[in-house]
C-alpha cells in the first residue's frame, strides 16, 4: 500500500519559516518525481515546487528564493523549506509522487500565516 505523509505545518507569523516533510512509504521513491502542491480557500491547487529523480528542482514564482525544495532517497522524504513565510502561503499543502504510469498524493497538511 502506497502512503504519502505530510507532516511540519502549522501556525506561524508573518516572516517565519516551517519545514515541511513528506514521507513515502509502498514505492520505489527514488524513481520517482516529486513535487509540494498548496490549496488555498476557494483556489485551485498549484504547483509550488517539484523535485525531479536527478535532482533538479524548480518553484514557482510566486516562492522562488522563499521556499526550497530537497530530497533524501535513503529516507524516502522530501522536504520544503519555506522561509519569509507570507499571509498569502496559507494553505494546505500536499506533496505529489509521480511517474509515467501514475501518481500518489498525501492527505496534506495545513500552514496557516498569521499574526
């Protein structure tokens, strides 16, 4: 049985930081893409930031030089870094295996920015 499970969200004022991880547990994770989807009330989900099997990453540019994203195959998880942290980050956040033949989500975490 796949699993993807979120975890570090929370609370946090304007201008903090939070480490999000995501554990992957049922998968080969190394061959895997991954990437840190958010959903804000009334939005449609967006990408934030993805992480390739070779390691190359990119982030939106709405985060590009906040958050970053990073992998540890050994572990199986991927992190997301969010710095400078903005009320507009508040959301919940999922992360995202995928490949070719298909993909698996988690159940996503909530980040809340505020003071």
């Amino acid at each position: 049985q796949v699993q993807l499970v979120e975890s570090g969200g929370g609370l946090v004022q304007p201008g903090g930081s939070l480490r999000l991880s995501c554990a992957a547990s049922g998968i080969v994770f190394s061959v895997y893409d991954i990437g840190w989807y958010r959903q804000a009330p009334g939005k449609q989900r967006e990408l934030v930031a993805a992480i390739i099997v070779g390691g190359t990453a990119n982030s939106a540019n709405s985060v590009k030089g906040r958050f970053t994203i990073s992998r540890d195959n050994a572990k199986n998880t991927v992190y997301l870094q969010m710095d400078s942290l903005k009320p507009e980050d508040t959301a919940v956040y999922y992360c995202r295996a995928w490949k070719l033949v298909g993909s698996y989500w988690g159940q996503g975490t909530q980040v809340t920015v505020s003071s």
